[in-house]
C-alpha cells in the first residue's frame, strides 16, 4: 500500500502535525500510522476515534440527514484532532486521523491539505 504510505507522509507535512493514521471505522483498526511517540499512541487513537465517528453517523441516521460527513474537529488545550471520512467508492468506512499541535498549526490550511490528500488517496 504505497499510497497509503504517501498519504501519511503527506499529512505528515502539514504544519504543526504530530502523527497521522488512516483507520478502518468498521474495526477500529489504524491501517497505518506515522508519527505519534510515547504521548501519543496512534493505534489507540483510532480505537477511540473510531466510536467518534461511529457515533456521529448514528446521530444523523436518527435526525435523518443525508449529508456526507466533511470532517469531524476536536478541540484541546493544545491540540486539534481532525477526523477526515474517506468518502470515494475504495476508501468507504475508512477515515483519515490527523493530530495537530494547536500553537503551530493553522487550522483552515490542515483542513484543506487534509481534503486534497483524502482525494488524492484510492486505497
């Protein structure tokens, strides 16, 4: 899966990124991951991210909104945790993660690189 891997370090480039993964909502498993260190352990991420994901698509199942999911941010102290759906026909039930040190990054340019690396990616 090289472009799995040439996605990952394309996130990778993005200013203020501290790790990247790309995960399988069906399972919770992180396909692959870059990044992250002691503080922040990518597989558990996913894990966790995954029931984000999970919980936000039945929430608008239940409110019956046919929208796609453009991107899910969560906001810390000093971080920004973008969850990104894949949401061309290979990548279905597949979500980019992206962890982002708040004081570096900007915020709007993460999300557009993010946007044009999920739609370069056919996995």
């Amino acid at each position: 899966m090289a472009e799995m891997d040439v996605a990952l370090k394309d996130a990778m480039q993005i200013d203020g990124a501290m790790g990247a993964a790309l995960v399988d909502h069906t399972s919770g498993m992180a396909l692959g991951t870059v990044g992250g260190g002691k503080d922040l352990d990518l597989t558990v991420a996913a894990a966790g991210n995954t029931d984000v994901m999970r919980a936000k698509l039945r929430a608008m199942e239940m409110l019956s909104l046919t929208e796609k999911v453009e991107d899910i941010l969560i906001t810390l102290d000093s971080q920004y945790h973008l969850i990104r759906p894949l949401n061309n026909r290979s990548g279905k039930g597949l979500f980019l993660y992206l962890v982002l040190n708040k004081d570096r990054a900007n915020l709007a340019m993460a999300r557009h690189q993010l946007r044009a690396i999920e739609r370069l990616l056919d996995v």
